[in-house]
C-alpha cells in the first residue's frame, strides 16, 4: 500500500513536464541551474516537514547498521537484479554509507548550498553503476519502510509524508544528475 502511495507521490511530483523519453526528462531537469532545481524542488518540503525530519533522524542513527542493511535487503527482495549492483560492497559498509548520507541530507536542509554540493557529489559517485530510472522509485520504498520499522513507535502520516517529500527532492535531483550525464556519454 504505501509503494502504491509512494509511486502516486513521484508521478505527481513530475506530472507537469510530459515524459516521453526518460533521459531526455532528466537531461532537461538538469539544464536548468542547479540552484534553480533546489529552489523549484526543494521547496516542495515545508518547514514543518523539515523540523519532522530533524527530530525524527536521530532515532533513525540509534540502530545504523541495522536500519543501513534493512534498505539493500529489501531492495533485493523487490528488485533481485539490483544486488548485481553492490557485488564489490560489504552490505554492512554500503548501510552505513547509506545512513551517513542521510544524515548529509537531513543538515542540508537548513543549507540549500552545502546541500545542493552534496547532493550533487553524491549522484556522481553513482554515474556508471548500471542505475535504472524505476531503482529509485524500489528504493524508495525501502528507504520509506525502513523510516516506518525505526520509528514504529512514532510513525504517522506526517513522518511518512515528510520523509516521502525529501527523498522525492533528492532522487529527482540526483536523477537529473545522473542520467542527464548517462545520456550525454
């Protein structure tokens, strides 16, 4: 149900620009200025949403490890190809990578600048890994449920639509990175 949710979020999320041909999509999203992407993405996620998200991360650190590996596990279960992926990786390193940019995200959200540079950097780490546009959507879904099992206690819809807004700004930015540079190779 919440893949469902979550697969509605993103198609309304780029509802406006007709996709017809994906690397093209991102290849437009990216010519734009970056900081114009942050601005006209990023501020989709309210103030209120990005005070959710601060707040809630820290229970999210308490079980790193744990909540790293929950993600690849169940990308794996969804999509068993994308595990070809990550074959050089130890999945305990990969998780806390994975946590470790979380946390980037989540202080990014008070610095657009620092935020855009790192988010940025990080989607060039993953030019050439063999992603495909609907990984992110899988991912996000795991992503979304590992938030929903670490903060069980306190999950409601406004954590999930928080956590729902900043990972749709960040994978629509990184897309654009990403593929924009796929397609011009």
């Amino acid at each position: 149900m919440q893949f469902n949710h979550f697969q509605r979020s993103l198609q309304k999320t780029f509802s406006e620009i007709p996709v017809n041909n994906i690397p093209d999509f991102y290849h437009f999203l990216f010519r734009q200025k970056r900081s114009s992407l942050y601005q006209k993405h990023f501020n989709m996620v309210t103030e209120e949403q990005k005070d959710i998200i601060k707040s809630s991360f820290p229970r999210v650190l308490i079980h790193t490890l744990k909540n790293g590996t929950m993600v690849y596990e169940k990308l794996f279960l969804d999509v068993p190809e994308a595990k070809e992926l990550f074959k050089n990786t130890p999945m305990d390193k990969q998780g806390q990578m994975l946590v470790a940019a979380i946390g980037k995200i989540v202080k990014g959200l008070d610095h657009p600048e620092i935020f855009e540079k790192d988010l940025v950097e990080l989607a060039k780490r993953h030019i050439g890994y063999g992603l495909k546009p609907e990984y992110f959507t899988h991912f996000g879904n795991a992503l979304i449920n590992m938030f929903e099992v670490s903060l069980a206690d306190n999950w409601n819809k406004d954590l999930h639509d928080a956590w729902v807004a900043v990972y749709q700004e960040v994978a629509g930015m990184m897309k654009g990175v990403i593929f924009a540079n796929q397609h011009s190779l």
